[in-house]
C-alpha cells in the first residue's frame, strides 16, 4: 500500500463532516412504510430509501443520524 494512500484513507475515516449522517422524512405511507432521505456527510447529497417503520427507528438507531426533518412528521 501506497503510504499517501493510507494517510488519504487515514483522513477521510477521521473527517468529522463523513462521521456525520443525516435523515430526512418525506413520508410515511399507509401501508407503514417510510420513505425518507439519508445522507453522510453532507445533507444535501442524499439518497431516497424506504423502511418499515420499526426498520427505520432500528437504522436512525445504528447510524446515530441527526433528524433533519421537524417534529410534525410524528416520528
């Protein structure tokens, strides 16, 4: 391995900005599935994905997100 390499890899992990990761409800439908944005990072490059609702709580959980979307969505 290419020591910049490794120093490159070493700084991107240690990045606060890449430890973050975020989460933004767009809808909860009916049939109880989640329709929300995640992103790491950077908020405004995310990518749309849908959870049951307890599968989603279980991922909010494990990913330690920080809630973009507002109390109203009733999450």
């Amino acid at each position: 391995m290419n020591p910049e390499t490794a120093h490159t890899a070493d700084t991107v992990q240690q990045t606060p900005a890449v430890m973050r990761k975020f989460v933004r409800v767009q809808s909860v439908r009916g049939d109880g599935l989640v329709s929300f944005d995640f992103a790491i990072g950077w908020p405004e490059l995310s990518v749309e994905l849908m959870l049951p609702g307890p599968a989603f709580e279980a991922f909010c959980a494990t990913h330690r997100v920080e809630r973009l979307d507002g109390p109203e969505d009733g999450r």
